[in-house]
C-alpha cells in the first residue's frame, strides 16, 4: 500500500501545455503530437511530463476528460493554435501518493487517496495533477512506471 504524503511541492519551469475533453486515444495522440512539435521547434523535454485532470464523465460507456497536458522543455518557443506556454508550474502544500506499476492499476492508488482524503475529512481543491516519471531506455518495462499524485486539500 502506497503511504500518502503532506506538504510536498512540485516547480517546473518552461512548460508547453494544451487543455481540452479528450478521449483516451486522443490523450495519447495529443502526448504524441506535443513530442513530435517539440523536434520540429528544435526544443528538447526537460522533465516529467505532467496530466492534470479536471473532469471526467462517460458518453456513450467510453470515458471524456477534461485535461491539461503539460511538458517541460529546454528552452522558451513559439507554441502553434491550441497550445499555450507557460513560464512555470508551481504546486505547494499538496497531498502526494506514489503509484509504483504498470498504469493499469493506477485507479487502486486513486482509491487510497480518496480514502485518505475521506478519513480525514478533508476536501480536494484542485485538480489531480499526475506526474510521469519514465525513463524510455532500451528494456524499460511499464511494470517500473512512476507517477506521482499531487492534489490540494482544505
């Protein structure tokens, strides 16, 4: 069981970053398409990349969310219709919980953190930031996935 954190803060500086309901193949197309803008940019990721979840909701038994993807590059660059940069992301004071695994399972580390959440009686107030922690090296499996979990709470 992943141990849930206070406190914890997270800074990421130079970030590209498009917000929009999305499906989860046009999630994954959208990482795809922000990768492929950055080669062609000459920009380079500089760090985690980063999903923040704002809603979600079913249409037709297939799940919609309402979602920012945010990447960290190298250096500042004209962004294309749709993207925004941002100078920097900054998260203080938030709850953290460590999904160790393949992602599949990320819904379990979810579900302890609403209990935490719950038990404790507080209130989230933010979205749910995920942070990806990959390294693509040859033989990486995505059994050895990090991501951190980070939300506000009052």
């Amino acid at each position: 069981m992943a141990e849930v954190k206070s406190g914890k803060n997270l800074e990421l500086n130079n970030l590209i970053s498009i917000r929009k309901r999305m499906s989860q193949s046009e999630i994954n197309s959208e990482i795809l398409n922000i990768g492929n803008y950055l080669k062609e940019k000459g920009a380079n990721k500089n760090g985690p990349l980063v999903t923040a979840t704002y809603k979600a909701e079913l249409v037709n038994n297939e799940p919609f969310l309402d979602m920012e993807i945010l990447l960290p590059v190298d250096k500042k660059i004209e962004v294309a219709s749709g993207y925004q940069f941002k100078d920097s992301l900054i998260l203080n004071d938030m709850l953290t919980i460590q999904h160790k695994g393949n992602p599949n399972f990320l819904p379990n580390t979810y579900s302890q953190l609403v209990s935490y959440i719950s038990d404790n009686q507080l209130e989230q107030n933010s979205p749910a930031y995920n942070v990806y922690h990959m390294n693509q090296s040859a033989g990486d499996s995505i059994e050895d996935m990090v991501i951190d979990i980070y939300v506000r709470v009052k």
